[in-house]
C-alpha cells in the first residue's frame, strides 16, 4: 500500500508539470460524478460475500451477474447524465471526458468479486499483484500520453487501462471462475446485508464532497 501510494504521489508530481490545471479540474468534475455512481456499481455485494458464511460458490456466482448487470445500469446513467453534469459544473467540455471515463465501470466490474474473494480469504499477497502491477501500468502510460500531448485524454486512457490490466490480472492469480448462474434467492441475502453498506457509504460521501 505503501509503494503504490508512493508511486501515485510521484506519478502527481510529474503529470503536474506535463498538464495544466483546468486539465486536472475537467477529470476532477468527472471522477467525482463517477465516485457518486460507483456506490451503487456493486449495490453492496462486496461486502456482503466477505461476511458471508456458507453458500459461498453459488453467492459468488449470483454476486458476479448482479455486478454485471449494475454496472452496465450504471455505465448507461453516467451517459445520459453526462449533460446534466456539464451544466452543474458549468463546463462543457466535461460531457466527453465522463462518458469515455465511466467506461472503468464496466471494465471493473469484471474484477469485483475475485478481488472481493481474495480479501475473504484474506490472500493479500495475491491480490496485491494486480493492484500494484495496474496502478504502475496505468501511471507509466498517462505519464507518456502526457509527454506526446495527449492532454485531458493522458489522465482518462491512464485510468482505463489500469482498470483493464487490474481485471486480467486478477483472473491470472484468482482461481476462482464463474459459472453464470444466478440464484435470486443468494440475490436478495446479499442485498439484505448490502443494503446496509451502501447506504452508509453514500452517507459519508455526501457528508465529505456536498460541500
């Protein structure tokens, strides 16, 4: 956690010299739309497969559809949205920039519940590969997109494709695999126990970004 935190923090300082500030701001004003809509990416499943006890094959399975399926819900509100959040920030140009961003939605929710599995089993050493090794992947590319001009697009493809190594890497080191069944019975224990979590999450979230 430490290094990657490192890394982001030195990735900051040089992309702050390659790019200007309203550049920052235009992924700011997007991130923080996504970040709002992200809460109800996986509606608590999360959580709720971490604290489960028994059942958890076929909880996983109902959890990797249902996670699938809001995320694409999800994807398509940032979208349609997209107007609605360049009039609140007064600032057009944010329309393109959270509609190609909001596609880590998707692209994430692929990784959900193997990231999701191997905190269960608290397999840190694992999952720290496809954390660690995405986050340098990703930051190395924004760091070149920016030096060749890419502008705004060095920040959106730089988080794209951290999301995209981050997801197969984590199939590389997860044995886990789904099966596409859903039970929505598994469906509504999970929700009854995410419910909970999600609802506090979007608490906290208003409490420290209405302002």
């Amino acid at each position: 956690q430490l290094v990657a935190r490192g890394l982001a923090f030195v990735t900051t300082l040089i992309l702050a010299k390659l790019l200007t500030p309203a550049i920052f701001g235009l992924v700011g004003m997007a991130a923080l739309a996504i970040a709002a809509l992200r809460y109800f990416q996986n509606i608590g499943f999360d959580a709720a497969l971490i604290y489960r006890r028994d059942d958890i094959e076929e909880a996983s399975q109902t959890a990797f559809l249902a996670v699938l399926a809001s995320s694409a819900l999800v994807y398509l509100i940032a979208v349609t949205t997209a107007p609605w959040v360049a009039v609140f920030f007064r600032q057009p140009d944010v329309i393109p920039v959270l509609r190609v961003l909001a596609l880590t939605v998707p692209i994430s929710s692929f990784g959900r519940v193997p990231f999701s599995l191997l905190s269960r089993e608290l397999d840190f050493r694992r999952k720290i590969i496809p954390e660690l090794s995405a986050s340098v992947v990703g930051n190395t590319a924004a760091i070149l997109l920016a030096l060749h001009g890419a502008g705004v697009w060095s920040l959106v493809w730089g988080e794209l494709i951290r999301s995209g190594i981050a997801v197969i890497l984590v199939w590389l080191v997860s044995p886990w695999r789904p099966q596409w069944r859903f039970s929505l019975q598994q469906a509504r224990q999970l929700f009854s126990y995410g419910k909970h979590i999600v609802s506090s999450q979007t608490l906290i979230f208003l409490i420290t970004n209405v302002d």
